[in-house]
C-alpha cells in the first residue's frame, strides 16, 4: 500500500466513525435486558450435538417467567433429534383481551446455530464481543437476533402491561439449520399451542445498508421454494472392463443427466415476485433492470424471462430449478460399473407439489430402466399472498428509522422455517428488523456480525411491528 492510499483509507475509516455505535450509550433498562438475554444465549452453543438447545430454552422460559408471563403461557417442549440428542422448542403464549376477535399473531425464530470453530474464528465465536461498532459472536445474527429481539420485545411490552387486541405467541424452534423438525413437531403435534392467523419469522427479510452505511432497501419474505432431492440410478450386471457390453451404467446415467440439463422448467410469477422483480428493477441500471421491469409488467414476455435466466441470482425467481449436485459410479477402475446413481436437487416454484416434479423427472429421462426416487420427504409450501396489515407494520417500523425506503416484498430459493408453516396453512412473512451492508453479512460464515446500532434500532422496531398489529385502533 502506498503511502498515499494509507492517508487516504485513514480518512475513510475516520467518516465510517460517524456510524459506530456503542452499546454503552443504550442504557435504558429494556434495552440492557436485551443486551444480556444476547450476549448469555450467544454464550450458550447450540449448534448440533453440544446439548445447549434445552439449556437455552429453559434459559429463555426463566426470563419470560421473570418477566410475569403466567407458568401455563409457556411450554418448553422436548424433541429428540435423529442423533439422538435432546432438543426442545419454546412456545410462549402473551395473551391478549382478545377485543379484535381475531386469531393470534405467531413470531417465530430459531435458537439453534450452525456450528462454528474457535480455532477458525479470528475471536471466540461464542462469547459476544462488540467492537468498532459491531456485535462479534455465533448467532449474533442468525437467529439469536430473532430470539433476542422477540424476547426483549415481549418482556418491554409487558413490563409497560401493554394488552393486545389479540394473543401473541412465541415459537422458537431447535434445529432450524439442520433437520427442521422440531418446527414441524409444533404444527404437526401442537397445533393448538402455535396455530395463528399469520407468523412473522425473525430469521429471514431485513434491511439493506450501501457500503457508506445509507439505506438501500427493505425486504419482507413472503414465500419460499421448496427443497427437494431425487435420487436417479440404475444397477447393471457389471462384468471385466475387458469385455465390455453395450449395457455400461455409467454411460446410462450420463445420458439421463444430459437429458435432466437439456429441460427448462417452465417460467412462473406470483405477485411477490412481480413486486419484487418490479421494485428491483428500479435499482438495477443494466439490461437486467429492463428485463425486470418488462416481466413484472407481463410475465409472459419470453425474451425478459430469459434473460432474467441468466443470472444466477435470478433465475430461481422465475421457476423450478432441478441440478445436478452428486453422482457416484462404479466399484473399480477394471470392472464395468454395476451402478451409477446421481443426486438431482431440485428447488420446487412455490405451489409445485413434488410429486409434479418426480413426473416430470420421470418423462424427461428416456431410459425407463432408471429409477427415480424422491429422496426423504419434502413437502411443498404455498407462497404467503401479501396481506396489507403486515405490510403496513413493517412499514411504519421502517419508516420511523428511514422514511420512505422502499419495502420489497420476495421469495428466497432456500428455506427457514417458514416453509413448514406455510405448508401448514399458516402464512408467513420473513422479517427481522435487522439492517446490514453486503459485506457484513456473515451468517453461517467466519466472524458473523451485527451492526451494535442495527441491534438496538430493531427493539424500537419490532416494538411498533406489534403494537400496530395488535392495537385496537
Ligand atoms: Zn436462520
């Protein structure tokens, strides 16, 4: 680095200082509250197989029950995950006078965390560490944010015995980043206890921040793909490489797999994503913007669909995806292979059922001695249609920190939770009311960080998200 670029990266980072945010200067008591439950449940390891799970849920239960939610309004509930490790869920009902007559409002989050090593970590990845304005931990985003945040948004609310129009409930799953089957042991086997008009879910949408920290956008999650594997194979008698056979596994597969990239799934929309092919347009300035703008206009416009295709970050948007992501093949390298299987994940367009797809699988490959089988048991989720009350609370909590940002509504190729709520009737809109740039987002990754004025900004948020949803007006 020259000495020039040195003078002038100083005077860079000293303008950055306007934006760091110290925990210190946040002393009112909810929000030291918050502060604590964050930095104790960042403490606890929760990722698979270290048996702190419980811990925090009992953890959690204990706050609640310190905060003077009644015993019978909150349930740890035990789950035994496939490894054999004892997990939990946490419900927690906040019950309102229930003058609006209408179904309780789920907040969802999860408590698990995908697993992070100390010696990889430029810190300990489970003590939370703030620095140059930054919340430094395992979770401190993903979703120990959510937990937190939904936590000290409950006990606040409380505390100022603030009455709902309606009943409020907590859900925090287990293992969200692995299995995801405690959330569906709550809709499958305590539907009574969670079941709600909508949820939002604390672990996806967000705020974008530019680079200099200014706000681009708002993004709310109204709909997920669905994720689905196939396992494609096909077993021959096999025999000596010497004398090979027209039969050869190998190339049979090769063939079928030829045959899976050839297809294009056909293009969809559905009013998120038209909202948000819609509002994105407006911030992309290449052809892909015009592609955008001329789709959401009319989604049968084939040359804008193709187009859109072609990036990698869009062409999830616009219909099913199916890839293939392993195979394996053959026992020696002087035998002719007695089986070649592949795996085909698919990533299903929000209403596709899997089995649609395991049809489709099944015609486009031409050797009907393939079998195709669909790997565990995915179930499809509808997308959330935009409801204008959730719109309206998020908007207003936006607002209130960044008047008129643009809130866009969109779907994720990948899956939370949210996917089984919604396959369990519950719409669901993905928010967290956390702010983040680009280049800070490390969930799942190395040095995951939270912006420390991000954190606090949210408990104001997610404060008037729930009285605006659950406020007689
Ligand atoms: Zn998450």
């Amino acid at each position: 680095m020259s000495k020039y670029i040195f003078i002038i990266s100083l005077i860079f980072s000293a303008s950055s200082q306007a934006q760091i945010a110290s925990s210190k200067n946040y002393t009112a008591d909810y929000q030291t509250k918050a502060l604590s439950i964050y930095r104790d449940t960042i403490a606890m390891r929760t990722a698979k197989g270290h048996n702190q799970v419980k811990v925090m849920a009992h953890y959690l239960a204990d706050r609640f029950r310190d905060g003077g939610f009644d015993e019978n309004d909150i349930n740890v509930i035990p789950f035994i995950s496939p490894n054999g490790e004892e997990i939990a869920s946490l419900v927690v009902r906040y019950q309102g006078d229930d003058s609006s007559g209408k179904k309780p409002i789920l907040f969802a989050a999860h408590m698990d965390v995908v697993e992070a090593l100390k010696k990889d970590w430029e810190k300990d990845p489970f003590t939370l560490i703030e620095e140059n304005g930054y919340f430094f931990g395992r979770g401190t985003g993903d979703d120990k944010f959510g937990t937190t945040l939904l936590t000290a948004a409950f006990l606040r609310l409380k505390s100022e015995n603030y009455m709902p129009n309606r009943d409020l409930i907590i859900a925090f799953s287990g293992d969200e980043e692995t299995e995801m089957l405690t959330i569906e042991d709550l809709v499958d086997n305590h539907r009574n206890l969670i079941d709600a008009e909508f949820a939002i879910n604390a672990d996806s949408g967000g705020g974008s921040l530019s680079t200099e920290f200014e706000p681009i956008s708002y993004q709310l999650q109204a709909a997920e793909k669905t994720y689905a594997d196939f396992t494609i194979k096909i077993t021959n008698p096999g025999g000596h490489s010497s004398r090979p056979t027209k039969k050869n596994a190998i190339y049979d597969l090769a063939l079928a797999l030829s045959e899976i990239e050839a297809y294009t799934f056909p293009t969809q929309s559905n009013d998120i994503t038209l909202e948000y092919f819609k509002m994105r347009a407006t911030a992309e300035k290449n052809e892909l913007g015009r592609a955008m703008q001329q789709f959401s206009l009319n989604p049968k416009n084939i040359a804008a669909a193709e187009l859109i295709s072609t990036y990698s970050g869009q062409v999830g948007i616009i219909k099913t995806t199916c890839i293939a992501t392993m195979v394996n093949a053959g026992h020696a390298e002087n035998a002719l292979p007695q089986s070649a299987e592949a795996n085909i994940n698919c990533r299903l367009f929000p209403g596709v059922k899997v089995n649609e797809i395991h049809s489709k699988l099944r015609e486009i490959v031409s050797n009907k001695d393939i079998l195709i089988e669909v790997s565990g048991n995915p179930k499809s989720a509808p997308a959330s249609p935009l409801r204008e009350d959730v719109m309206a609370a998020i908007k207003k909590a936006v607002h209130a920190q960044f008047p008129d940002l643009p809130i866009i509504p969109y779907m994720t190729t990948g899956a939370t939770d949210g996917r089984a709520l919604r396959a369990g009737g519950i719409p669901t809109y993905g928010s967290t009311g956390q702010f983040a740039r680009a280049e800070d987002s490390f969930a799942h990754g190395l040095n995951e960080r939270v912006l420390v004025k991000s954190f606090f900004d949210a408990l104001e948020h997610w404060q008037i998200v729930i009285h605006e949803l659950s406020e007689s007006k």
